[in-house]
C-alpha cells in the first residue's frame, strides 16, 4: 500500500470487486453472505454485497475494518475451514486474475463519523442506541457515495 499508514490508522474500507456470470448471481450471493459472515467475525464493522445496475456481472464486496492493523490481523485469523469459503466464492469469479482489491483510508466526514460512533457506542446511555443506528444509516449511505465516485 502506498504512503505510511500507521497500525492504528482506520478506519480502512476495503472493496473487493468481482465480475460474475448474470445467471450465476444467486448463488453468488449465497455464497458471499457465507462470506460476509466471517468478515464481521474478524472484524469488519459494517459488510455490504453490491450489484452495478449498469453491468449486472459486476458486483462490490466493501467491508469497513476499525484500524488498519485490524485488517491486516484478519489474513492472518483465516482457519482452513474458512478458506473453503473463500473458494467457494472465487470460483464464481470470471477473471483468470484474482478479484480487484481496494484499501480506502478515512479522510471523510463520512468515516470519521463512523469512527465516532464506534467511540460513542462504547459510553451510551438509554435511547442514545436509536441516534446511534440513524447516525450509521446515514454514514453508510456518504460511504457508498464515496465508493462510487472512487471506485467507478
């Protein structure tokens, strides 16, 4: 990765572009929210699955990981049951290459609100949890228009 990121820098959105066949898309899916699940057991604070509405073989995996050292921890977490799963969802992939990776670093309002109600969360009080959950609805949504733009 290029620049110097320090170990506690985040929070890091990773996005992992896949290019699948339209009538392979279900079960995909399926196997991505396999996948999807092991992202938030290693970490990953929020997990989206998405298809371009323009190129329906094109689809976005983007996971938000609190702290760039917490991502590079997940490679190293990854058990054998887990890589099962891991190729499950490769063998989907047309490319003969690897799906395209994506590390993007907070430097948005966007992140940093996310990052705030992470620290929030950790204090909260009675009725502060709905705030909370509208607050990271709406940082979600700035986060995918940020993906778009960067990611095309």
């Amino acid at each position: 990765m290029a620049g110097a990121v320090a170990p506690d820098d985040g929070p890091v959105l990773v996005v992992v572009e896949y290019r699948v066949a339209r009538e392979r898309a279900d079960g995909f899916a399926k196997a991505m929210h396999a996948l999807g699940r092991l992202r938030r057991r290693e970490g990953a604070i929020h997990w989206l699955l998405a298809s371009d509405l323009e190129n329906p073989d094109r689809h976005l995996e983007t996971y938000l990981v609190s702290s760039f050292d917490k991502y590079e921890r997940q490679a190293e977490r990854t058990v054998r049951a887990d890589l099962a799963v891991h190729e499950a969802v490769r063998r989907f992939h047309l490319d003969p290459e690897e799906p395209r990776v994506g590390h993007l670093m907070a430097t948005t309002a966007a992140f940093g609100c996310l990052t705030s109600l992470a620290r929030r969360a950790k204090r909260s009080t009675p009725g502060v949890e709905e705030q909370l959950a509208r607050r990271a609805v709406g940082a979600a949504s700035a986060a995918r228009r940020v993906r778009r733009a960067v990611v095309g």
